[in-house]
C-alpha cells in the first residue's frame, strides 16, 4: 500500500479560470493599492509598490497570461517570493486553499508558458497550476545595470569637475520679488506641512518638523524680510539652509529655477541697500528683465534662530553627518510619478520660454530653446513616456537642463517638486523584471521614502543613440539655416551700405 503526499494550494480567478500555486510561494495577500506607474515598461507591469517600506513590482495576471486588461472590483494582489525574487500579481479574486495529492496533478496537454500541469478536483473540475519560478524569472541584465550605475557615477564625477567652474544658484518668489540662495549652501528643498508650534517663539517662527528623525524650526522668510503675509498652497515650498552650524527651513511662495551662471555676472548689491545695511542681500543677478538678489544665509539666520534650531534638537554635529550617507537629487513629476536626477546631472532648471518648433522633428522633440546664445534641443519627457501630451503647458512646468555626451539637452518636466537628499539605504535597486523593457535601460534605482516611491533616472540614458543622432540631424540643420539667414542679413546691410555711398558720392 503507498501512501500519496498531499501539499496546499492557494487559488485564486483570473478571468474564467481558477489557478492555484503552492502555499510556500505565497507570503501574504493585500488589498490592490496605489502603483507607482513606471513608463515604456512591459506592458504587463502595472507598476511599483512600496508595501510597508519594501518596493517590489505589480503585474497583471491577466495581462502576462494574454487576457484583456478588465478592473475587477475584488481584485488582490497576490505577493509571491521564492529565494530573494518577491512578485506582485494582481488577480480577479482569491478563492481558496485546497490541499491536493500528487497523484492529482497532471499534465495540462495544452500549450501554455506559465502553465504545465493541471490539479483535479474530485468533482471533475481543473485548477490551472502556475508555475512560479518562470514568473518570478527576469532577464540577466542585473551586470547591465552595475555597469550603467558605473558609468553614471564616473559621469558625475566629470560633471562635478566641470560644475566647480562656475556658480550655481537656487531662485524662489517672494511677493512678487525673485531671490537666491547658492545651491551648496542648500542642504534640500522639501514640500510644506504644518509645523507644530513652539510656545514663547519669536514672530518669524512657525514651529518644527520632523525631518527623518531629525526637529527643524521652520522660518517665515516673508516675516524676517519685512513682506507682506500670503496664503500657504501647492507651490509652497520649505529650502533646507545650512548655516550657523545648524539646519534650519525657510518657507518661500514658490521656487522659480536653478541657474547656472559665471561669478561675474553676480554683482555687487546697490549702494541703496548697503547703506541702509540690508547685509542679507550680498549680490544681484540680472536676468533678461528681471533682477535676482542673493542672500546670505548668515544674515538671513540669526544666531537666535540658529539657538532655537539646536535647542529642538538639529544640531549639525560631525557624528551625525558621518553617519547617515546621503545623495542628493533633483525630484519632478512626470504625470502622476515622481521621478529623481542626481543633483550632479542637472545643470540648470529654468522656466519655459519660447521654442521654436521644428517640422519633421522626432515626435519627442518639443522645439529648440535659445539658451543665452547657444541652442538646445528640449525633449518632453510627456511625450518620451509616451503619457497623455497636455495642449498647454502648465505654469508649473520646467526645464531641465543637462549634458549629454558635452551637448546641452532640455527636458520639460510637469513640475520640479524640490532637491531633495536621500539616505543611501532608502536608495535600491531597481527590481529585475523591470529590466526586460524599455524603462531598463534609463531607470537606475528606486528610492523609498515613507510611503513615496521616486523612480532615478539616468538621464544621458533617457534617448537611445539613434534618437540623439536624429536630434543632433536637426539642431545642426536649425544652426546651419539660422548662420545662412545672419550671412544674408549682413550681405544685404553691406550692399545698402555701398548704395548709399554711392548715392553721396
């Protein structure tokens, strides 16, 4: 007499089938949530997830098994894991755990990539075993992405080398008035939320927050600058000051760019101020018809703030800084997501100005942008991503530009959200079935903040080589006709020129 070994299935309905995987695949089931939607990925991917501080990838069942995408009401998410590969897959409804022998399991006589073998019920029906180990399997590109995580960070290292010859600044709104700090005096720049306040402090001092485990007093840059009050809104953004030997943040209307600009062109403030010893402007910067002041945020913080920010507990000491390792990066929004770019990538932030529209163009190029002389092709990452394209462009929206094989490229981007630094542990790896698409190739990492979820971009990776070369085609082509049509220009003023001579002759 042989005695069967019997195991446990968890089922679960996608579509009209019923599929079942053995229970030690199945660590747990949680209800559908928010997905971090990650562009020109397999079309199966739905997305990322951060569930409770751990990132994986969501896919559809259906999708993945050739089915048509339906939004089912009950639908879950089932989280498989077998060695160190975790999965998401979002199925119609779970059903049940049944237990079942081998002499149960047969093969499904069917032709099928995820589904070899069947379980009989004893009622005569079928559920559909999937086999787990090829859905969890994922391209071998993970030596692909160390070497482009490789080669991005010895590009940066050039880009900082090349950074360190000029000045970049960060400008923001303050009635109506444009200001600017230095970047590196900027630690990062992070959405408002409500401080709680501190009793007995002084007028310009909303409260604190809580910064990853860290108190911040949080400023009222209108009240230290003598400004009329304004309503807090979504452009509201909090700048992250070093100075004093502490951190402090300082609320300002709106952050309007980042520049990058020669020494030079920061000239001294006007003798107006100096005389009434406003010593928190410390430079001017002209701007097409604009005029930016530069503070010093030596002046800006007093010593009483710099107490209180010690006193609550953020004091800059050289324990603390040396033991949480962080990276700072650029974070936008691209339709719904957050996307992130090394601080060291990004050469500029400014607002959109006129482009020039080129016909015949790839569809991803937006236009031409005269950048103080030099012109720039500028990408719409909307467009790149293939998202929904807006008619118009919001006032929110930006460009960024960077360098790309020592070419300038703009990338309009829905929003510039702030600069933000990340904890080295709150940076991972970008899940590995990720990699078989597209979005491979130019998404670096995933970083996890609380329950945000930011996709890193690579961005000399975000255009393929051909893609460059055609746009490249096209700038030179622009660059060719414009020197044509100033050659023209001067022939036309030398030959008036030699009339009127003559006229006078």
């Amino acid at each position: 007499m042989t005695t069967s070994t019997t195991a446990q299935y968890v089922t679960f309905v996608v579509g009209e089938e019923i599929y079942a995987v053995p229970v030690g695949y199945v660590r747990e089931i949680v209800r559908t949530t928010n997905l971090t939607k990650v562009p020109l990925a397999p079309e199966y991917i739905e997305g990322i997830a951060n569930l409770r501080g751990e990132v994986l990838p969501v896919m559809s069942l259906r999708k993945r098994l050739g089915m048509s995408h339906e939004d089912v009401e009950e639908s879950k998410i089932v989280i498989l894991t077998s060695d160190d590969r975790t999965l998401g897959v979002i199925v119609d409804r779970t059903a049940q755990v049944i237990t079942a022998g081998e002499e149960q399991i047969q093969e499904s006589g069917a032709s099928s990539e995820f589904v070899s073998n069947v379980i009989r019920a004893d009622e005569g029906s079928f559920y559909l075993l999937l086999d787990v180990e090829k859905l969890l399997s994922a391209q071998e590109k993970s030596t692909l992405s160390k070497a482009k995580t490789a080669e991005g960070g010895k590009k940066h290292q050039e880009s900082q080398e090349q950074a360190q010859q000029h000045v970049q600044i960060v400008t923001f709104e303050m009635a109506n008035e444009v200001y600017a700090f230095r970047i590196e005096q900027v630690q990062e720049i992070i959405r408002y939320s409500k401080p709680t306040q501190v009793p007995d402090a002084p007028p310009y001092v909303q409260g604190v927050i809580n910064l990853r485990q860290n108190v911040l007093p949080i400023i009222d840059l209108r009240v230290l600058l003598n400004l009329p009050q304004s309503e807090i809104d979504e452009f509201t953004k909090v700048i992250v000051l070093r100075a004093q030997g502490s951190l402090t943040g300082l609320v300002v209307d709106r952050i309007r760019e980042v520049l990058r600009l020669e020494e030079s062109q920061i000239m001294p403030p006007p003798s107006l101020t100096q005389q009434q010893e406003v010593k928190e402007v410390i430079g001017v910067i002209r701007k097409d018809e604009e005029m930016i002041m530069l503070l010093d945020p030596a002046f800006v913080i007093s010593e009483q703030v710099s107490e209180l920010a010690k006193e609550t507990g953020e004091e800059a000491s050289a324990t603390q800084v040396s033991t949480v390792e962080e990276e700072q990066y650029v974070v936008f929004k691209v339709g719904d997501e957050e996307y992130g770019v090394a601080i060291e990538k990004v050469r500029e932030i400014n607002r959109i100005s006129s482009l020039t529209k080129i016909p015949r163009s790839p569809r991803f190029l937006e236009g031409l942008m005269n950048l103080r002389g030099e012109v720039i092709p500028v990408v719409d990452l909307r467009k790149r991503f293939e998202l929904e394209v807006r008619q118009e462009k919001d006032s929110a929206a930006r460009v960024i530009v960077s360098e790309i094989n020592e070419k300038k490229t703009g990338f309009i981007v829905d929003s510039v959200e702030g600069v933000e630094r990340i904890p080295k542990h709150s940076i991972m790896d970008v899940p590995d079935m990720l990699l078989e698409g597209e979005s491979g190739r130019f998404i670096t990492n995933v970083i996890r903040v609380d329950t945000r979820v930011i996709l890193v971009l690579d961005i000399d990776k975000l255009l393929t080589t051909s893609e460059m070369r055609r746009m490249e085609r096209v700038v030179q082509k622009a660059e060719g006709e414009d020197s044509k049509s100033q050659a023209q220009k001067k022939q036309g003023q030398k030959s008036k020129q030699k009339k009127n001579l003559k006229r006078s002759q």
